[in-house]
C-alpha cells in the first residue's frame, strides 16, 4: 500500500544527507546477526545507536515508511476517520494498548484529548516532532515521536480499520525524505526534599482535585518521590512490590474495574474497565484482554506506593510503581466517575497494602 503513495520531491541537499545517512545505519543493520534483527524497533535502534524516530526513517530490512507532513495536532484531528484502531504508549518499563476508535478528540488546547469510550488520552504536543506512515512485517501504523527521536504513541491498523481512510491521510500528509534531527528536550530538576513539610502536608491536605498534585509540585519545587516522602502516612505510603501483581489478580478475580495510566514525556494513555487475562512471561506481567493489553515489566519497579489525594466527593487512593531513577511506570486507580466517590472495595484493597491507616 505504502508503494502506492506518491510522494513529493525534497531539495537535492535534504536529500542527499538523508540517503547518506539511511546508508550508514542500513550498512550497520545488515552487519547485525539474525537475533539482533528479531528484535523490536525499539531495541534495534538501541542496538544501532541511533533513535527510533531515525530507524523508521531508513526503510531498511522489515521497515517501509513514509514521513508525513503538518503538526501533531492536524493529524491528529484527523485520526477518527480510520474507525477501530490499535493505540500504543509506552515508557521503558510498560506498554499500554488499547482497541478502540478515537471520538472526541479534542487538540486546540496546551494540552490535546482524546475522551471517547475506547481510547482515552493525554497528549502533550509540545515535545512532538516527527510522524511517519510505517509498514512493518505488513502491519500498517502511524508513529509519533518526540524531539529526541524517541516514540510518544503509535497507532496501529486493525481488520477493522478502514484502510481506504489511512491510505487517503498518508497520502494527504506524504512529504518528502528528510533525516529526523535529534534536538534535546530540557529536563526539569526539581528537588528530593520539601522545606517546609507541614506546609506542604497542609497544601496536599487543601487540593480539591486530583489534578491539583501537579502544581502542588510546582509550587514547592519537589519531585514526584520526593512529594510522597514528605506527605507522611495519611497520604503516601510505600508498600511491597508484590502489591502490583496482588491488585490486578485481585481486581480480575473479583471483577473490580480499574484505570490504567501509562504515560511518557509526550503522552498519557488511560485504560478504563475490567482487566481478566493476567499471564507472568519473564519478568512480564501481562493484561492479555481482547481490547487491552498491558505489559509491564517488574523487574524495573524499584519503588510502589499508596496514595491518597483529596476531592470533595472524599479522597482517591491510586497504586503507583516507579523505577529506579524516580520516573513513574504505571499508575492504577478504581473506577471512578468524576464527581463520585471511590470504590468502597478498591478502598479497602490498597489499604490492605499499608501499615498505617490512610486519609479517609
């Protein structure tokens, strides 16, 4: 399909950098042994030293692909008109998946959304750069990376999708060669500590929303651990690895429905509902659900913790894993409608993880 799109013609400069550059990796990629080349992109592109984003860009062994022209958010309005899609985010430890249709997009704010039944998203389009239309091993998909070359989501085709709708917007959007250029993204560097904790315990104590926490960091200059460590028992507990696996065994045994985020730098994905299938492979546990799909690596999660957030309808207690440099992993909360109170069973399940009681 990808062949049969026509594609505009770039400078003769863009292009020739850009096959110089498709040359060396290409050369580096077939100098690569058969198990190296069974790898994901992902890891292929560790393996050759470059990003992902410049992997898709060669088109050498399983890949084809097509960059495509305009800003994230134009595409991405754009998106609705391939029906049930695969919607994929992912960060080092875990991979998020979700079947579905995007409806209700909504990308004219700082922050784009994506609020339909299936697919539910967060998308931060200022860290977005390159989009590329990809065929690999005949799986058609469109890819979102960041500045660093590094994927925020991909969006993957179905038997379901309609494929006359994503060959008319990879045709639409078609754009010439050019090599992805890597540019990095500033980190913040917030602080492990709070000044003044009773202060910041009485903030925490004051927020309305869920949604409060991130300026209660913002404003007290401290780390996501680092705010947990300093809120005490009533509202950040650090509990046992193990509690991970106990919640979602727990949750599809007793068909308690949950919220799955999992997020990077340039977007959130939420999964809302049951989860049923749960399989350990490795060090893999795996939701393995016919519109879900997670898999999460428990090897990576150095930290788990129970936290309590206040709202008005009484306090939200989520399941948080971390990694070993303090960037979160995977965040779980009971099913909840706004404006409602948490679960009562949920409630009772992470307080069972804590040896001291939480906010109520």
């Amino acid at each position: 399909m990808l062949n049969e799109i026509k594609i505009p013609q770039g400078s003769e400069d863009t292009q020739k950098i850009y096959e110089a550059e498709r040359a060396k990796v290409c050369a580096k990629y077939e100098a690569l042994d058969e198990e190296a080349r069974k790898n994901r992109a992902r890891q292929i592109a560790q393996l050759l030293g470059i990003s992902e984003a410049q992997w898709v860009a060669t088109s050498c062994g399983p890949i084809q692909s097509i960059r495509l022209e305009g800003t994230g958010q134009s595409l991405f309005d754009e998106i609705g008109s391939l029906g049930r899609v695969m919607a994929l985010t992912r960060n080092e430890s875990c991979v998020h998946e979700r079947h579905g249709r995007y409806e209700d997009i909504r990308t004219g704010g700082h922050v784009g959304l994506v609020l339909g039944p299936d697919i539910d998203l967060r998308i931060f389009f200022q860290v977005w750069s390159d989009v590329w239309a990809v065929k690999e091993n005949d799986r058609y998909s469109l890819q979102f990376f960041d500045r660093e070359g590094t994927a925020s989501h991909k969006i993957y085709c179905t038997a379901e999708t309609d494929m006359d709708a994503y060959r008319a917007l990879v045709q639409k959007h078609a754009a010439a060669p050019q090599w992805p250029q890597i540019t990095p993204i500033p980190k913040e560097t917030p602080g492990d500590t709070v000044d003044d904790v009773e202060m910041f315990r009485d903030s925490w104590r004051a927020m309305n929303d869920t949604h409060d926490f991130f300026p209660l960091m913002r404003t007290f200059n401290v780390s996501r651990l680092g705010a947990l460590n300093a809120a005490g028992p009533e509202l950040a507990q650090s509990v046992d690895i193990a509690s991970v696996d106990h919640m979602l065994r727990t949750a599809s045994e007793q068909k308690m429905p949950i919220m799955c985020f999992v997020g990077n730098r340039g977007m959130i994905q939420i999964h809302t509902g049951p989860v049923e299938r749960i399989v350990e492979r490795g060090p893999w546990l795996n939701v393995l659900d016919p519109n879900f799909n997670m898999h999460l690596d428990v090897s990576r999660i150095d930290q788990v913790w129970v936290v309590s957030k206040p709202t008005p309808e009484g306090p939200v207690t989520s399941l948080e894993a971390y990694d070993a440099d303090g960037e979160m992993i995977v965040q779980y909360f009971g099913q909840r409608k706004e404006g409602t109170p948490e679960r009562a069973e949920w409630r009772d399940l992470m307080e069972s993880y804590c040896k001291e009681p939480i906010a109520s």
